[in-house]
C-alpha cells in the first residue's frame, strides 16, 4: 500500500512550519531591516501622510455617494483631482513599497527552501515530520537526489506553476496514480513509504 496524500501533506506541514517560524522571526528580528532602501521608513511616513489626506479630501463626497445624493459617475468625477494628485505625489513611495514586497518575497521563498533542503540533507531525507506520521523517503537518497527531489521540482517547480498549479498537479499524482507517485518522485527516482516497509516499486 502506498502512502497517500493527506499523510505526505501533513508530513511536509509539520516540517514547513517550524521552518516557516524561523523566517519570519529573522525577518522581523534584522532582516527586514537589511531589505529597506535607504530612506525607506521615512517614505512611508510620507506616504501614510498624503494617504491620510487623500482620504480626508475625498471624505464628503463618499458621505454624498454612501447616501445616495450623487452617482457613481458623480463620485469618480469629483475625486479625480484629488486621485491624481495623490498618485503624482505618491510614485516614489509605491515602487519603494512594490520593491521591498518583492525583496521580502524572494528572501521567505529562498531561505526557507534553503533551510529546508539543508535539514532534509543533514537528516537523509528522515525528516521529522515524516518520522511522526511514520513515512520516508525510498530509493537512494543523498545530496544530489534531495537537490532534485526537495528544491528544482517541489520548491522551484511550484513557483513557476504559481503554486497552485503545481501543488494541484502534485495531488493528482497522487490521488490518480497507481504508485502515487509525483513528477519529484519519479525524476529523483525516490518514493515515499511506511516506515520500514519495502514495496517492490
């Protein structure tokens, strides 16, 4: 019988999130900090400043809109000076605000599937996570495969799939497989099974 897909989900949840912890807590902790441009805080001071008054500007004609005392087009037509300026005035700080959400991105997706793939090396792919739902990895297992295996087509091939597609092409290998095995399991040449069962695979 091979593993099914709810297991090996839970198995990389519990492996993902203590992980996940430790990003985000070297994030707040200094590295957040290290991704800010160079006046980064003091642009969205600024920024929090025109968007508060933005909003005071364009207050009465919501109270007007909400109660129905001016259309839709009405509204779009009184605000649009104040909608532009706010845009000119704010161009710098949005792409500031756009640039360090990239960099936080990119640094949670490499860090994590760094740490990731190094504590599945150190543990021969006998992850935690895996020991406590009673699974690991089959076949031969080193650095090499759990390169392929954990970081080029789990990590970097969900990224390029936008995730979901991935992750959704992953649960059909699985659910409709007869070895459910993944496109990972297969190109690594790997499998996951119970702990101390061999199947003739």
């Amino acid at each position: 019988m091979s593993v099914g897909l709810f297991r090996r989900i839970g198995s990389f949840v519990l492996d993902a999130l203590p992980i996940f912890l430790l990003v985000s807590i070297a994030f707040s902790t200094f590295v957040g900090d290290l991704l800010k441009a160079d006046g980064y805080d003091e642009l969205m001071a600024e920024y929090q400043t025109y968007n508060e008054q933005y909003y005071t500007a364009i207050e009465p004609y919501q109270e007007q809109l909400d109660n129905n005392e001016i259309t839709e087009n009405e509204y779009l037509a009184l605000v649009e000076d104040d909608y532009n300026t706010f845009v000119n005035n704010t161009t710098e700080h949005r792409e500031a605000i756009t640039m360090y959400f990239i960099k936080s991105t990119a640094y949670h997706f490499f860090a994590f599937t760094l740490i990731y793939y190094i504590y599945n090396v150190i543990l021969h792919g006998r992850t935690y996570g895996r020991r406590l739902l009673n699974i690991e990895l089959g076949g031969r297992i080193n650095w090499w495969t759990l390169l392929i295996r954990e970081v080029f087509y789990k990590m970097f091939f969900w990224l390029i799939t936008l995730f979901i597609l991935g992750i959704g092409i992953d649960v059909a290998a699985i659910l409709f497989s007869r070895r459910k095995r993944t496109l990972r399991d297969i190109v690594s040449n790997t499998y996951v099974k119970f702990e101390g069962v061999d199947y003739p695979f």
